[in-house]
C-alpha cells in the first residue's frame, strides 16, 4: 500500500517532486514576507521607543498609527 | 465606496486576519493534499501524473487571476490616480509571481511524463512565461523606482499592458494547435473532467487561494508599517 502510493506505477518521482517543489515556494515565500514584516515592525518599535512623550501623544492621536500601534508590542508596554 | 478601501481602515483587517487565514489554510491544504495524492482516482490514460494537476491547475488560476487584478486597480490609479489601491496592487505582486513560477515548473515536470518533454515553446507555455517576465519586471520597477508619482505611473503601466497577455494565455489552447490541453473545466459549458477529480481540485483551490489572501495581507501591513516608519523619520 504505501509502496504504491509512493511509486505511483513510475510516476511518483514527478508526483512527489511536483508537490514538493510547491510546498517549498510556499514555505520560501512565507519565510520571506514574515521576516520583513517582523523587521519593519521591529524598526518601528526601535523608531517609537526614541521619541519624547510629546511626539509620542501626538502620534497616539493620529488614525493612521493607531492601528500599527494597537498590534505592535510597543502598545502592550 | 472608495474610501473603505483607505489603508489605515484596511490595516485594522489586515493585521488580524493572518492567524485565522493561516489556520483555515492548514485545514484545507491537509484534507486536499489526503483528496489528491491518495483517495482521487488516476487517469485512464495519464495514470497518476494526472495528481500534478491539483497544484499545476491552480497555481495557473491563481497566478492569472492575481495579474488581472493588478491590470484593473492599475487602470484606477492611472486613470482616476486613486492612491488606496496603489499599496493593494504592490502587495498582490510577490503571490502573483511564486505561483506563475509553480504552474510553470509543476507544468514542465508534467510535460516529461506525458509529452515526453519537459519544455515545448508552444502558446500557453510560453504566453505563461511571459507572464512570469510581466510579474518580474512590475516587481523591478517598484524596487527601482522606489515609491513615488513615477513608480505608480510606470507600474500601472507595465500592469495594463500584461493584461493583454491574460486573454491570450486564456484562449491560446483554442486559437493555436498546441501540446497543451484545452481547458477541462468550463464555467458555463460542461466540465470534461470526473466529480471524483473536481472534489480535490476545489479543495487545493480554495488552499491556494487562501494562501495568496494570507501572503498578500502579511505583505500590505509590512508595506504600510515601512511607510509610517518613514513617517516617524519626518517628526
């Protein structure tokens, strides 16, 4: 039984590769967009923790980092 | 009706989306992958290289359906320089391109079994390469442009111009003769292919599609966050 699924009658070689070649971009793929994203969300934590508590309160005022804020670890703090 | 597409509103989904994407996708990608390399049937005539199908198929589906996506909120941005969809477009880039290099890599180690080639130059093959060079050089020119009013132009440009293309890698089975197969499942006219074989080709579908949801939203908040990186430079 599981010889047969992994030959696949003299197939199995471009089955097997065929798949695997795409769970292998996807993994690739996934790696790479996580990475940046954890490395712009790390710069901007790094960016964040620098500011004076003035410019901090204005920041936590403007719409367009409040969402950023609420899912970085800098609001958590 | 434009405004919903704002970033600042979409990143309030975008940036809690992935967990639930990510687990729907594992779910879904496990039963399919069960479906097609185990319980599906294999072709009277192809044997089990048919099983390449459920992730060659989709790939090119996707892949296609992504670049036209791209064209259309490209037309938008060019033509009513609606800048919501500028961040959309760049973000759909990177999913678009992977999945056009596994329709053509899975593709080709397909043809060595069946055609007894691993490459042949004939229309859909090669109108799917050229739309693999489209994705490359759209992605180029956002790197080489960086962001600004001539990035926009010159991406949206290259985009309306590769949607010319999808038409072609559409029909090029009927309007040529080629090694390639005419299409086996049709929307408004009737499938050729077995309901036992559509059952895993939906599931590695609605898998793939998921992914490049999943793919595409991780990218829009990376390039949201690098622009209010930018921003924080400029206090």
């Amino acid at each position: 039984m599981i010889n047969e699924i992994i030959s696949m009658n003299g197939y199995g070689i471009y089955v097997w590769s065929a798949f695997a070649f795409t769970l292998i971009s996807f993994s690739v793929l996934y790696a790479v967009i996580k990475v940046q994203l954890v490395k712009e969300k790390i710069k901007f934590d790094a960016k964040y923790s620098t500011l004076t508590s003035e410019k901090k309160k204005t920041i936590r005022t403007q719409e367009a980092y409040k969402g950023i804020l609420a899912s970085n670890s800098v609001s958590k703090i | 009706m434009l405004k919903n597409f704002e970033p600042n509103k979409i990143f309030l989904i975008t940036s809690k989306a992935p967990k639930y994407i990510l687990t729907a996708f594992i779910i879904i990608i496990s039963i399919g992958l069960i479906e097609a390399l185990i319980l599906s049937p294999e072709d009277y005539i192809q044997s089990h290289s048919v099983r390449i199908m459920y992730v060659h198929v989709p790939s090119a589906w996707i892949s296609l359906g992504t670049f036209s996506v791209i064209a259309t909120l490209s037309f938008f941005i060019l033509i009513f320089k609606n800048k919501s969809f500028i961040l959309i477009t760049k973000s759909l880039a990177p999913s678009g391109l992977v999945f056009n290099i596994i329709a053509l890599t899975t593709g080709s180690i397909w043809g060595k079994p069946t055609w007894g080639t691993w490459w042949a130059w004939d229309a859909r093959i090669t109108s799917m390469l050229i739309l693999g060079l489209f994705y490359i050089i759209y992605i180029l020119a956002w790197r080489i442009y960086d962001n600004g009013e001539k990035a926009n132009r010159i991406t949206s440009l290259i985009a309306i111009i590769g949607l010319i293309n999808v038409p072609i890698i559409k029909y090029s089975v009927d309007w040529w003769s080629t090694l390639h197969q005419p299409a086996s499942i049709n929307i408004f006219s009737e499938t050729s292919i077995h309901p036992s074989m559509i059952v895993p080709l939906a599931l590695m579908t609605a898998a793939f599609a998921l992914f490049s949801v999943l793919i595409f939203l991780m990218k829009y908040n990376t390039e949201l966050i690098k622009i209010k990186n930018k921003g924080l430079d400029r206090l």
